[in-house]
C-alpha cells in the first residue's frame, strides 16, 4: 500500500511539474520567481526545486531563464532592437544578470550574438535559424544508471 501511495505522490508530483513548466513556458516575460511558481503548484519552494530538477535537468529559474534567452536570441536576430529593449522585452529586469546569463548559455555577449547571427543566418528559413542558433542547455534528467553489482 506504501508503494501506491508513493507512486500516486510521484505522479501528482509530475503533474503539476509539467503544469510549473508550462506556465513558465507561457508567461516568460512576466515577473516569475519559484515562490510564485510553487505557491501556484501547491508545493513549498524548495520541493518544487527539488523535483523540478530530477525531472528536468535544471532548476525552475535555470529553466525561466534559459527561456528567456530563446526568446532573446529570436528578437536580436531580428536586429530592430536593442539589447537593453530585448533584455526587457523578455521579462528580466537586469541588463547585467540579462547579459552574463545571455553569454553563460549562448557563449557571446548579447549585443556579439546579434552581429555574429545577422552574417550566419542571412538568407536562412526563420525555422531553420531557430533550430540551429538554440541555445545547448539540459534537456531532461537522464535516468540513474542501473548499478551493477
């Protein structure tokens, strides 16, 4: 009976993980911390936390933020605004925060990175451009290893 109710636990758990990443997903540009994000998903903070990043590889706002720079990348890509208007746009209220997490994931400053893409994706399907100048982060956790004895 324990296991049931572990495992009941472990999927409503899921559940309103994926519902945390949905709406991160959604609503990027808004102010978000995880406190808001876990009082949303009926959970403490630091469970959130926790179980957010067994499930998904990184932290809620690893997660918020790593959206935020797709998001930022699309826009500077377009190259009719500035950096401190993108950094905005995208919900982060930092230019510096914005700009050290922008080189952290993509590995140039913002304002490199929309000189660099302008030259690599001119002439390139907007879909295409996406795909290939998304920025590498963590996917979903991996499953543990099975330990061999």
């Amino acid at each position: 009976m324990t296991s049931r109710i572990t495992e009941a636990q472990r999927l409503d758990d899921l559940a309103r993980l994926r519902r945390v990443r949905d709406r991160i997903d959604r609503e990027y540009a808004r102010p978000l911390d995880v406190e808001a994000l876990a009082r949303g998903a009926n959970m403490s903070a630091g469970h959130l936390s926790r179980r957010f990043r067994q499930a998904y590889g990184e932290s809620p706002y690893g997660y918020l933020m790593t959206r935020r720079v797709e998001r930022a990348m699309a826009l500077l890509r377009r190259g009719d605004l500035s950096v401190t208007d993108v950094c905005f746009a995208v919900g982060c209220s930092s230019l510096g925060t914005f700009s050290t997490r922008f080189a952290e994931l993509v590995g140039v400053p913002p304002s490199e990175y929309r000189r660099r893409a302008a030259r690599a994706t001119a002439g390139m399907p907007s879909c295409v451009a996406r795909q290939v100048t998304r920025p590498v982060r963590n996917r979903e956790a991996r499953s543990p290893e099975p330990q061999l004895a």
